[in-house]
C-alpha cells in the first residue's frame, strides 16, 4: 500500500520538482529540448535493442532451447518503454538505464538468480523432447498416447 502511495502521488511530484529545478537553472526551452532528445534517444534504444533481443529469443526456439532470459530482458524493455511515455527525467534516466544492454543484463541475472527466478527452471534443452519421459511419465516416456474409442451421431 505504501508503495502504491509513492508510486501514485509522490513520484509525479518529485517528477514535476525536478522539470521546475532544471527549468528554472537552464531556461524552460533547453528543457523541454533535452526531455525531447533523451525521449529520441530512448525510443531508438527501444527499438534496436527490442529487436536484437526478438532475433535471439527466435534463435534460442530455433534451437529448442527455452528463451527464459531474453524474454525477461523483453519484459524489461517493455516496461522502459512504457516510462519513456512519461515526460521527465527521472523517468528516462530509470529506462535509459533499463535499455542499456550492460545494465539490463545485471539486473536479469540477479532476478535469474533469486529465488523467485530460479535459474535451474529454465536450464531445460527444449520445449519439447520425443524420446525423454515427460513430467508426468512414469515409464521413460515409452507409453502410447491415450487413444479415446467410440462412436458419435450427429444430431441435426
């Protein structure tokens, strides 16, 4: 509740006082020129790097590997995005920083590595395997699949 709280009045405000300090300090003009190009900026890193993370996320299926960490670096990037929409500069510092690969990558790694993430969850080789047991075989996975026999009437 409290992060709600802060979330949704004190950080709008704390937004709207550093929009007036840097106003005030480099002219109202300046300002909105450089919320401008950091905004461009952002959308370009947007962008590049939400592409280079669907094109290895595309080779990892290719693979048969699971994507686990290109798809957290995607929600991530996502979530950046959505902050760049917001005019500001702590807003665009907080994606900026998501959208820097360097940056990005440590913050996916500790969340791979927490408890929540566990890394051992996604060390799977594939999506599918034909041949290895499946999380409910008993048997190694040689079980034939369940055929349902019966007849039906269509009724009009």
């Amino acid at each position: 509740m409290r992060f709600a709280f802060l979330l949704l009045v004190l950080f709008p405000i704390t937004e709207l006082m550093v929009l007036i300090k840097v106003g005030s300090l480099i002219g109202i003009l300046p300002t909105v020129a450089l919320v401008l190009c950091t905004a461009s900026l952002g959308i370009y890193l947007l962008r590049q790097q939400g592409l280079n993370t669907l094109f290895r996320a595309r080779e990892r299926m290719a693979s048969g590997e699971v994507p686990a960490r290109e798809m957290l670096e995607g929600i991530i990037i996502a979530a950046c995005g959505a902050l760049l929409l917001a005019p500001g500069f702590i807003t665009d510092i907080i994606a900026l920083t998501g959208l820097f690969p360097l940056t990005r990558r440590k913050i996916v790694d500790r969340m791979l590595a927490s408890q929540r993430w566990q890394a051992d969850a996604y060390t799977q080789t594939g999506f599918y395997q034909s041949s290895a047991a499946g999380p409910f075989d008993q048997d190694g996975g040689n079980r034939r699949p369940e055929i349902i026999e019966g007849e039906y009437r269509r009724e009009e």
